[in-house]
C-alpha cells in the first residue's frame, strides 16, 4: 500500500512577513548612566557604609564584598545592561525593561561564588542580589525620562507608555 503524493494548491494563503520598521525605544547615554552607573555606586556606598560601621567584629571585613560588587557590576552588569537595551529596544512597555534590570541586579548575587564557595559565603548570595535588584530596577525606572520612542517615520517623541 502506498501513500498519494500530497497536493500543493497555488490559491493557499501565503504569509507576508512583517518587514515595515517598528517604533524602537532609544536611551540617551544620561539615562543610560542613571540606570546602570547610579545603582553600582550607590551599592558600593551602602557596602563601604557597612564596613565602617563597628559590625566588623561580628561580621568580619567586608572589603573583599566591595570588590566583588564592584567587578559584578563592571564585568557582568554592564554587558548584560546593554544587551538588555539592545534586545528589548523594540518592547515599548518600561515595566519590562524596569524587570529585566532587576534581573541583571539579581544576577549580582551569583558573582559572590566566584569568591569561593567554601564556608558562609554563599550565605552572602541574596545580601548582594536583593540589594542589587532593587537598586537596577530603580535605576531603570528612574531613567525612564531619559527614554524615547523613535517611530518608523524618523521624527522622535516622548515615551507616552510610563
């Protein structure tokens, strides 16, 4: 027993694919600087904060932390932040770029096994991702006015979407 040949019909739909431009957002490099810069060094303040305060006979030293929060936010928040803008620069909506950041910032936590995972330093995973979510997210969003929309056309305008 053999199977017939399929059919090919010539009056089947064909798909037009999408190949008008779509409107983009577009971030100045202040807004930029605002949602990446500001939450690094706001995080390293508050670690610096906390390791002048007499805690350090309880908790130990916590400059090794500044360090590593320091290259998290160089070496894998930057990357990751401009990725983000690039990937979702034709998402309209700020609360999923506002989500992606404080996914960037809880990525930061991470890092803190690159130091070792020997002992309580794994325990310091949410103290620095939590933070460091928290302050990217607010970072982005507050660099939200520093955000446009860019249409096909050419002409830019104001983020209407916030």
């Amino acid at each position: 027993m053999t199977t017939p040949v399929p059919e090919k019909y010539d009056s089947a739909p064909r798909r037009r694919k999408n190949t008008e431009p779509k409107a983009r957002l577009s971030m100045s490099i202040y807004g930029f600087l605002l949602a990446w810069l500001v939450p690094n060094i706001v995080m390293a303040g508050i670690v610096v904060i906390l390791n002048l305060l007499p805690l350090s006979d309880t908790v130990g030293d916590l400059t090794p932390l500044l360090t590593i929060v320091g290259l998290s936010g160089l070496i894998l928040g930057l990357p990751l932040a401009l990725l983000t803008n690039w990937l979702l620069r034709h998402q309209l909506n700020q609360s999923v770029h506002v989500l992606a950041y404080a996914v960037i910032g809880m990525l930061y936590g991470l890092t803190v096994l690159l130091a070792g995972g020997e002992g309580l330093i794994p325990l310091l995973i949410p103290l620095v991702g939590f933070p460091a979510a928290i302050l990217m997210a607010l970072g982005r969003w507050t660099a939200s006015s520093f955000v446009h929309v860019i249409e096909p056309a050419g002409e830019a305008t104001v983020d209407s979407t916030k």
